[in-house]
C-alpha cells in the first residue's frame, strides 16, 4: 500500500522519483500520517461503501492510473486550478477553464481517478475543491468515513487492514 497525493506541502522525497517534488507523488502511509499528526493535523480516512467497492481489476486500473499516468511522468502542483476551484462564483461561470490534467492539484487528482473508475458523475475536475469533494462523495453514498487518526492514534496501528 502506498499514500499517494499531489502537494507541495511534504519534504520527504517520493517513492518513485528518489526526490522530494511539488506535485503527484507517493509516500510510504504511516509516514505521510506521522507528518500530519505531528503538527497538529488529523487524518480522517474515507473508504468507498460496500456497495461500490472496487473489483480486482478496477484495483489494478487504479494502480495504473495514479503511477503511470500522474507520478511516474512527473505531474506538477497546479496552484492557480486550486486557487479557482475554491472560488464559488467563477467556478459555475462558462469562464472557468477546462480540466488541465498535465497539473493537479490535491482534489482534482482524486476527483479525475473516481470519475475515470466511474465512482462519481463525469464533469471538470477542477472545480472540486476537497471540501466539496468529500461531500458530494459521501452525500451520493459512495464513500464514508472509518477512521479519524490524531495523536490520541498511534501511527503504526493508522496503516493496520482494519483501516
């Protein structure tokens, strides 16, 4: 299992690249949790419901999509698409530009894998930023929260099956 996210927020270098980036990249889990935790953060961890749980080959898709298609070839924060999709405005406006999958930002990245394994409605994956994101995700039923980890958790039991 690996954490994987697109972030300019981690110095720990990438699991696939050997360098700390500004963009998709993979990191061992407990790792990425203890980083969290240890400034004050929480990790709530969201799983999709058992009625939308992946098939073995989705699982592989998966796997494929986030290493060969946004990590391996390097793909960079986009800081303007995360600014735009908090915008609430503009992001419903025809003026909002059009998905930019050669940058993501944090939610866009997880937004265009969902929708890829048909989890969540085809749209521009911009304009989700992660609040919106996660509700539009639990509210459909797709996904739900099974664990909220902080310093109360120990890290090593964060990265246990149960989770």
């Amino acid at each position: 299992m690996i954490w994987t996210e697109s972030t300019t927020l981690c110095a720990s270098p990438c699991l696939m690249r050997g360098v700390s980036v500004a963009g998709a990249q993979a990191h061992e889990p407990d790792e990425r949790i203890a980083d969290y935790v240890q400034h004050g953060g929480r990790v709530d961890i969201y799983r999709l419901t058992h009625f939308h749980r992946l098939t073995v080959e989705e699982s592989r898709l998966l796997t494929r999509l986030v290493l060969d298609e946004f990590i391996d070839p390097g793909i960079s924060y986009d800081m303007g698409g995360a600014l735009l999709s908090g915008t609430r405005v503009f992001q419903c406006s025809r003026f909002f530009p059009g998905a930019n999958l050669e940058q993501l930002f944090c939610s866009e990245l997880v937004a265009a894998v969902i929708m890829r394994l048909n989890r969540m409605n085809h749209s521009n994956p911009s304009r989700y930023h992660p609040a919106r994101l996660l509700r539009e995700l639990v509210n459909t039923g797709k996904y739900e929260r099974v664990a909220t980890l902080d310093a109360s958790v120990p890290v090593s039991s964060a990265c246990s099956e149960s989770h």
